[in-house]
C-alpha cells in the first residue's frame, strides 16, 4: 500500500494529535462529572472538538467535519451550562471520540472506504438530540450585583453564563486593574493570568476605560474566588495589579509592594519558554507523579449505545502517524553537532591533503598525533549525535495509556463490571518505535485482566472485598531498560485448572505437570491456544491473546513475566529496551565466529573453571557470589563445534530479575552497532535479534537476550533452539 500524499499525511498527524487531547480531557471530564465540573477543561474540549472540524473540513473530510460539529454543539451547551453532564452526554462524547479516531484511520488509507460513516451519522444523531434538552432559563442573578451596563453589554454569552455560575454559587468577584507598557503587554497579561487561575476564575478580561499612563494599555480582570483578599494580595504583589471588589465586598488594603512596582516598571521581558508535559491532575514539581484514578461506572441498558454500534470491531491502538514532535532545543543541540562534525571533516581533509602533497615517507609524528586528536574529536562529536537522535525518536508512554484508559472505560461496561483504572509512570519515555508495537500487547493484556481477573461486583462483595475492582498499569525506568506492570486485585491464578487444561490441550504431558513448580505452571498460560475461560465472551476467551502479547515482546528483545496469589490478583511485568535504533555490543567470539551481545544486557564478565560447573535437574549452573546462576553454551546452543577449554568467559546477563551466563571463547571488545532485522526464513530463528555490519564488511549476529532467557524460564521451548 502506497503511503498517503503529504497534505493528507500532514491532517492525519493533525487530526490524531487533537483526538489525543481529546481523549485525555474527556477521561478526566467523566472524573469530574459527578462533583463541579473545570469550566477551562470544557472549554478546551470545546475548543478541540471545534479545531477539528475546521480542520476536517478544509481536507474535504465531511464525515469527521460533520460529527466533530455535532460534538462542538453539545459541549457548547454544556459549557454554558443548558445541559448537564449527565452519563448519557458523556458516553455519547467517548463513543463519538473511537469513531472520529475510526474515520481518520480510514482517511489515512486513502481510497479505502468502510463501515465507520453509517456509525458517524448515528452518534451525530444522538449528540444533535441531546444538545436540543436543557434546564428552562434561569432569573438573571447578574441583576443582584449591579454591574455597569456598558460591561455587561461587552460579555460573550459565555462569560455571561460564568459569572451567573459565580454569583448563584456565592463566590466573591472582584475586578483586576492591570497596566503595561505598550511593548510587551501580552507577555504581562499572561503572567497575571497564570497568579490568579490557581486561586479561581478569571471570567472575561476588557479594556480598561481608564487607559495607562503615557504610552500604556490597562486591562480590568473579572475575577471570581473564594480566597482570601489577602492571599490574591500575595499573588500579585510582584505584578502591575490592583485589586478592588466587584460587588459589596469591602474593598481590602492596597498592596504598598504592588503600587510601588506598578509605578515604576510596568512590566518585564518574558521568560525563556518551556515545554511542559499534560498530566491528568496537577501536582507540584517536586512530587512524584500520583497514578491517576479514572472512575468507571456501571450503566443502566438505556444509557449505553444502541445495538447498532455496540459491537464495532476494536481499533488497534497505534498511532495512525510514525510523526514525532520534538522539542526545538533538540534540534538546536543536533543542528550544533553537525556543524562541528564539518569542521572536524575539514581539518581531517586537510590533513589527508598535506599527506599526499608530501609522500608517504615524509609523514611526521606530528602529522599522526594532529590526525589522531580530530579523530578522537570526531568520535565524541558522532556520539553526541548519537544521543541526540535517539532522544528526538523518544515519546512518552502516556501517548499509549491515555488511549488505554478510555479501552478500559468501555470493556468495563461492556462485562458489567465496575473498575477503578490506576495510571503512573507516563512519562517514562521510549523509543516511538517500541511504543507503537507495546501499544496492542499492552491491550491484550488488560482485556484478559477484566475479563479473567476482575470479579463482578456482587462476587466481590461475597469475598469481603470492595466492589468496585483496580487494575493498574505503571511504568518505570530501570537503567537502559523499562519495566511495565499490569496489575488487577481480582482471583488471581487458577494453577490447578491451568494444569488441568494445559494437559487436555496436550501442551505438556501429566508428570511434567505434576513435576512444574509454581512459576513455571504459571507461565504456561503464555503458550499458543491456551485458555482458562469456560465460555468464549465478547471480551476474551477463545485462546488467543496471551501468546501473541509475547511473541510481540520477545521480537522487542523484551521479556515478559507473571506472578498471582489466589484471590489478591495478577501481575504481568514486561521489561523491555529504552531503543533498538543504536546500541553498544560487546563482541565475542565463539567457534571462531563473531557474535554481537547488547551492552546494555550485560551485567558483568567472569572467568568460570570447567571444574565449578554443575549439572542440577539436567541443566548446568554455575556459583557467582552464592547464588546459583544457569550455564549456557552458545556452542552448544547453535550446534556449532565446541573448543576443549579448561576455563571459560562467561557473559553474565540479565533482564528484569533474571540472570544468565553465556559462555563464549573469546571477548573482542565494544562497538556501536545499528540492528538490521534479518529476513525471509531467518527472521524467527530463536536467539537472534539481528544482524550488523561492523564497518569492515563483515556481518555478524545480535543475541537475542531476552529469547535466551525464556529458553532457560521456559524448559519446554528447548527443541525450538536445537
């Protein structure tokens, strides 16, 4: 399939970028919907759902322009506070953001039509309903605080509605008179904006009627909160701000710091900006991030959608665009490095040049020491390079766990059940490759946690547990690896009926089962066609799932493991690389061939006698340090012809908590490699990530580690590596 012309590629990475926020905010709006609601996150909703039919309709996407206009509607509404955010609006939202995210990933399969239409103008339908109900008007509270009316006439009906919601609430408005200097008087507004959101609303911000002194601009803040007049005082004493009661507040005392610095320097030169990351709730900058709670109610058959769109086939959740944005200082520190890179190539010309104007007899030791400093130049500038390339590729993994919050809202719905969703740990980043590819075993993962794990909630009550369940998703950074956990607090692992399907399966026979211990019979439910489910459900049950999720993270060079206690629940720990782009290796060699080892698997060397090797229940181990490690031969394991040697190098690896020795012949030393996937008969081979070429022509292979380490987990897969 041919890719998509540029200026549809460019809408695609628009449109997905909007629908991201959008999915984010509408999560914390159904949060929010059952207290007071944040009129700035409707707003910004509003604003989105309004940016992309704009932006659908200018690509000729009248589709998603019409659906995103039938959202704008409803929002609006609820922004100015016609309807309420009851559960049916909500859902309606949701269920109108999976298919807008539908149509767009048709739009970027370009002459690819489907089923997703028919669904839109269903959902336009419902939103152009329920934007017609609302409360019948209100009486005008405004009248009770005597506004002027050459202000009122000047407020949108939105700003209108906000200070009604103000004054019906009881909360204090006051106005903020705010002079500057022509020159920079945004960048003044703006910051008096930021000290005074913390404390409440600023709900319309006019020109002053009495204009600054000489060449400035004053503005008057209409501003509601229910803090003290003297913390506002303290928020603004570093700004040009006066601050007076709108309505019969007794006015407070004047800031004497605040009049004083008004006077003289009405403003300053902005700050240098800075990007900061979305969160789903604030929080200060010294705190760790507190996973993020989304609630997830259960709902009466009316409020749910119509048999029409219940079952629409699930979306894969990777991103419909390989775009990644970058932070321009990024790109600032790259563009520094390639033009010192070119200096560097000059001067190694210019030596080169000399060296054949004088002969090769006339090279001076000069020569070779001036031609050996830019070479060492040229490799730190290359690393530097190196770096920076790799962090404009990483992206954060709440790009994958907003979308997956918004999965379990309706998985949970869909199994009658009732489900807190804990996220922490989004912004641990990674390469955008590794999080394309994570983001449907992650879904896999937490569709068999609801449907196998979770409880439903009178069976929960009946255990003494609270009846709405937890599955949490965290991720953390752990060196040049990241380790991700799903987690649910449901009944955990049924060892004795995952032995007992295991076998009428035939995937092992009855004395290897009997003979398991408990890690291994619970990594049995990672083999092909295993299921524990009775009945095939519209959420899991027909035996696949587990298996691909991690035949997926193995090809990541990842590993994945799972531990369960009956009746506390499961947890499934995948550990994978930051980047597969450019790594370090260390090359070894064994039976006189080169292998490549990532570095960053490699925990230490040693130096293993053929005497401390032992052989426990058919597998060899060696002691490191007191504890007792496996032993494998990459000779033995690639059936290549092994050297007699009385004393062996062994690789110490390891990921998550496990830990390997390999032993090889020879170390040769350290390189950075880049990873070629091998192709057509040799992409599965067992063990290998890949191949590389170290600059003088030669191929050689990547280890796998993490494929090595589910041989020595999982002893049945022994004959895939024979």
């Amino acid at each position: 399939m041919s890719p998509p012309a540029k200026g549809l590629s460019e809408f695609v990475a628009e449109a997905n970028e909007i629908l991201d926020l959008l999915g984010r905010d509408l999560l914390v709006l159904d949060e929010q919907r059952r207290s007071e609601l944040d009129p700035d996150l409707v707003n910004r909703i509003f604003r989105g759902a309004h940016s992309l039919k704009g932006l659908s309709g200018m690509f000729g996407q009248d589709a998603m322009a019409d659906l995103a206009h039938a959202a704008e509607e409803v929002l609006d509404r609820l922004r100015l506070g016609k309807i309420e955010p009851s559960a049916p609006v909500v859902d309606s939202l949701v269920e109108a953001l999976d298919a807008l995210q539908a149509l767009l990933s048709e739009a970027s399969r370009e002459g690819h039509e489907g089923r997703s239409a028919e669904r839109a103008k269903l959902l336009a339908n419902r939103l152009s309903s329920l934007a017609s109900f609302g409360p019948p008007p209100s009486s005008d509270e405004l009248d009770e605080i005597g506004l002027p009316a050459q202000i009122r006439a000047v407020f949108t009906e939105y700003e209108e509605h906000r200070l009604k919601e103000n004054v019906r609430k009881g909360v204090p408005l006051w106005r903020v008179r705010a002079a500057f200097d022509l020159t920079d008087f945004d960048v003044g507004l703006a910051k008096v904006n930021d000290a005074l959101k913390p404390l409440g609303e600023v709900i319309s911000t006019l020109p002053s009627a009495e204009p600054g002194a000489g060449s400035g601009i004053a503005f008057d803040l209409i501003f509601g909160s229910k803090s003290a007049a003297e913390r506002i005082h303290q928020a603004l004493i570093e700004l040009p701000a006066k601050l007076a009661p709108l309505s019969g507040q007794p006015a407070p005392a004047p800031s004497p710091v605040a009049e004083e610095k008004a006077a003289a320097e009405p403003a300053r030169k902005p700050a240098t900006t800075k990007r900061h990351r979305v969160s789903v709730r604030p929080r200060r900058p010294t705190e760790a991030p507190p996973p993020a709670r989304v609630e997830l109610p259960r709902l009466h058959a009316e409020e749910g959608p119509t048999p029409t769109e219940r079952r629409e086939p699930d979306l894969s959740l990777r991103s419909l665009t390989q775009t990644v944005r970058v932070d321009i200082r990024r790109l600032d520190s790259l563009m520094n490095a390639v033009g010192e890179l070119l200096l560097i190539r000059a001067n190694v010309q210019r030596l080169a040049e000399s060296a054949l104007a004088a002969g090769a007899h006339a090279v001076s030791k000069l020569w070779g020491q001036e031609l050996s400093r830019e070479c060492r130049a040229l490799e730190r500038k290359l690393d530097e390079l190196q770096t920076g390339i790799l962090d404009a590729r990483m992206v954060p993994l709440g790009q994958v766990f907003d979308k997956l919050a918004r999965l379990v809202r309706r998985l949970a719905r869909e199994a009658g059940k009732e489900l807190d969703f804990a996220v922490s740990g989004g912004e641990v980043e990674l390469d955008k490759l590794i999080v394309e590819e994570l983001s449907d075993p992650l879904m896999h993962i937490i569709r068999n946690a609801i449907d196998h794990g979770v409880e439903l909630p009178d069976e929960r009550a009946e255990h003494g547990k609270p009846r709405r369940g937890t599955v949490s998703l965290r991720a953390e950074q752990r060196g040049n690896h990241v380790v991700i956990e799903v987690s649910d607090d449901g009944s955990g692992l049924d060892e004795s009926r995952i032995r007992q399907v295991a076998v009428q399966r035939g995937l092992v026979v009855a004395d290897q089962a009997q003979e398991m211990n408990r890690r291994e019979l619970q990594n049995l439910i990672f083999l092909p066609g295993f299921s524990t489910a009775r009945s095939v459900s519209a959420i899991s049950g027909r035996g696949v799932g587990l298996d691909v999720v991690k035949t997926n993270i193995a090809n990541l060079s990842g590993i994945i493991d799972v531990s369960s206690e009956a009746g506390r629940g499961t947890t499934l720990t995948l550990t994978l690389p930051v980047t597969l782009a450019i790594i370090r290796a260390l090359m070894v060699s064994v039976s006189d061939r080169t292998y490549a080892v990532p570095l960053n698997s490699v925990l230490e060397i040693v130096s293993v006698e053929g005497s401390e090797i032992r052989t426990v229940e058919r597998r060899e181990v060696f002691s490191l340090r007191g504890r007792t490690l496996p032993f494998m031969r990459l000779a033995r394991l690639f059936a290549l012809p092994e050297r007699p040697l009385s004393r062996h190098f062994v690789v110490v690896v390891g990921l998550a908590q496990e830990r390997l020795g390999l032993a090889v012949d020879e170390l040769i030393g350290q390189q950075d490699i880049v990873i070629k996937p091998l192709g057509g008969k040799l992409r599965h081979i067992p063990g290998i990530a890949g191949a590389t070429d170290l600059g003088n022509r030669r191929t050689v292979l990547v280890l796998d580690i993490g494929a090595l380490m589910e041989e020595v987990i999982s002893p049945e897969r022994r004959a895939e590596f024979i």
